[in-house]
C-alpha cells in the first residue's frame, strides 16, 4: 500500500512473498531526493535568457515571456519537468507557480509526489490571494495523498504587508503552510532596510509569516540580525538553497547552511527554475550545496558528503512538511525509493559510500525512481 514493510537483508528477501522483485545488484537504495523549491513549468524557458544580471534577466525577458504563457504552456512545461525531475532521482518537488490547476493535473498523471503552492502578487488585488487560497484547498491531499499544498505569495517586496498579514491569518485557520521567496541575495536585504528599515526576515516577522510553518526561497541575504528572529519562529521554518543560480548571477554570497542548521532551521536542496538554473538536477545541487559551504566557510570539513545527503533527502523532506513520512527508507515511511549504479567507472571504488554518491555519481546513474511503491522509471525508462 505505498508504505515500507521493512528493510532486511539480501541474504533474507528470498524467503519473502512479493508481487514483483527487482535485481538491484551493484546499485544503492536510497531515499527519493527532494527538490523544496522550483518553478517545473519554467523549463520552457531554459535557455532563454542567459549571461544577464539578475534585473535585466527578469524584467527584460523572463516576466515579459512569462505574462503571455498559456495554461497549456504551463502543463507541457510541468510534464517536461517531472520526466526530467524522475530520470533523475526526485520523488517529491515543491512548486511555486501560475496555472497550478494544469501542474497538478500532471503530478496526478505522472506518479510523483509534490507540494503546490499558487503563487501572487499584492498587484492581482485580493483575488491574487484568494485563488491562492482556493487551489490549496481543493488540492490538498489530491492524486491520493501525494499532493499537499500551500499558501504562496511571492515575496515581501511584492506582496504587501497586509497580504502577507492576511496570508498569515490564513495559514493559521485552514492548517496550510507558506512557501515564499525572502531575502533571495544580499542586494534585497539592504535595499529593505534602505527602504522601509527592515530586513525581509524581519517583515515576515512583524507580519505573523514566522508563527506559521514556511519555507523560504534562498535566503542567500538572511543576516546575522535575522538568525535570532528566525530561531524563535512559533512555525516550522526551512529555507530552500538553490547554489547553481546563485553562482550563474555572481551573487556575492550563499544561503548560510551552518548558521542556519546551528538555530535549529532546516536548510533543503532545491534547483529553482530551469530558466535560471538551466536544469532540475538535485545531485548537482548536492554537490555544489557542499563545495560552495566549504569555500564560503574557508574550511574543507563543512560541509561533508553525509550531511549534503542528510539536507538532500530528509531535511528537504522536513522543509516541505513531510518529516514523518519520507526522506528516509524505514517501517512505516512512503515507499519513496531510488536505485542508483555504482557500477561505472566513475564510481569505482567506493572507499566512501556517501563521498561518491554527492562528489561521483550523476543524476544519470539513476536506474529506478519508485514512489509510494509504484514504479515510475525501470531501467532509465519513463513508464
């Protein structure tokens, strides 16, 4: 029924029933990857807008293109995406977008697990917040309990503090969760405090965002001013790190892991947008979270293989509130499950089984993606 039995031996499995049985000889079971923040149908855009400052690589190509796609569009975008995101390991996605009715559809089809959010602007007026609101109700617990939802405004500096106040009260009186873009670089953070006095950690905490459970995008600007707010948040606070686009737009500085993982604060592995990340690959964000911490913090023992495992699989299954029944393979958790080869030559030997799955092997060693026990890729084929 989706759920793992139990975990035993090699030796023992020949002695157990089963419907069906796969030779997984030379190759490494783990827990689906999950990727906590992205933009699935934005694969449309990969490659359309390419060397610019972030600025110019927004407000000049991407949210021209963007205001003219079509809801077909959006479901051809999200199909792509989930083929791209299963041949590569991830079971579960979080998604913050426009047209979320099509990109649900897809996740209902296709067999992956997400966490959907209807993203708005204070501009759209009350009714931005209000189909926001709706679809993560009509969606929650959809495609048989692999859909779960949240409220998704896009950022405090497009989202007004009344709606973000609202949002909050919200959040509170239907159980949901917040999914939102804060503090993404360092250039945000001081021009809020120009601005209003206020970093953006600090406006979703005189807001009530902070009282709610919320998973904030990048969070590469978060201060040491704000480790203190975001510490005594009352919710379940997780920010997303996404290292390739922060890397592509010269961004001087990372989502601080360390500080963040010593305050209690989840830090999951994301890939943003393909149109800014040019791809959905979370093994490369494994491996850049752990090369960039290391050379953002001068010091090759942070951060290590097992922990860029740890934050790639339960941690980001923390941040998007399924801790309880994913990102490990254990009795009683989702049956959520990749098979990766370690049979190739680029993974040969395995003096280190953590070191080679972040630093050798590659999305494309991934042999099965299985979610909720349902077999969605067999021997690199779609199925």
């Amino acid at each position: 029924d989706g759920v793992v039995a139990s975990v035993t031996s090699s030796a023992r499995v020949g002695e157990l029933p089963a419907a069906e049985r796969i030779d997984a000889r030379g190759q490494i079971a783990l827990p689906g990857l999950v990727n906590c923040h992205t933009h699935a149908p934005m694969v449309a855009l990969r490659g359309i807008a390419e060397d610019l400052p972030t600025e110019e690589w927004f407000n000049d190509v991407v949210w021209p293109i963007e205001s003219n796609l079509t809801e077909r569009d959006v479901e051809l975008g999200a199909r792509l995406a989930c083929a791209e995101m299963i041949r590569g390991g991830v079971t579960c996605f979080a998604d913050h977008y426009f047209s979320m009715d099509a990109v649900a559809a897809v996740v209902e089809e296709c067999g992956i697990r997400a966490h959907l959010g209807q993203a708005y602007f204070s501009s759209q007026g009350p009714q931005g917040r209000e189909r926001s609101l709706e679809f993560a109700l009509r969606h929650r617990g959809a495609a048989g309990g692999r859909i779960t939802t949240a409220l998704a405004p896009h950022a405090p500096y497009t989202v007004d503090d009344t709606d973000l106040a609202a949002t909050a009260s919200l959040a509170h009186e239907h159980g949901l969760p917040v999914h939102l873009h804060a503090s993404e670089n360092r250039d945000q953070a001081e021009a809020s405090l120009a601005r209003h006095g206020v970093t953006p950690i600090e406006v979703l905490r005189r807001t009530g965002i902070l009282d709610t459970d919320v998973l904030i995008a990048h969070g590469t600007g978060i201060l040491d001013r704000d480790l203190p707010l975001l510490a005594r948040a009352a919710g379940r606070t997780a920010v997303a790190t996404a290292p390739r686009g922060y890397l592509k737009f010269a961004w001087p500085d990372t989502t601080p892991v360390r500080a963040l993982r010593d305050i209690g604060v989840d830090v999951g592995l994301a890939t943003d947008g393909a149109a800014s990340n040019n791809s959905l690959d979370v093994w490369e964000s494994m491996a850049l979270t752990s090369l960039v911490q290391k050379s953002a913090e001068g010091d090759p023992r942070r951060l290590t293989s097992r922990q860029a495992l740890h934050h790639a699989t339960l941690q980001s299954a923390r941040a998007v509130g399924l801790g309880d029944s994913a990102g490990s393979i254990a009795p009683g958790r989702r049956a959520d499950i990749v098979l990766v080869d370690l049979t190739g030559p680029h993974t040969q030997p395995v003096h280190d089984l953590a070191a080679t799955l972040v630093h050798s092997a590659r999305s494309a060693d991934v042999r099965t993606t299985i979610v909720d026990g349902r077999i969605l890729m067999r021997d690199r084929e779609l199925l």
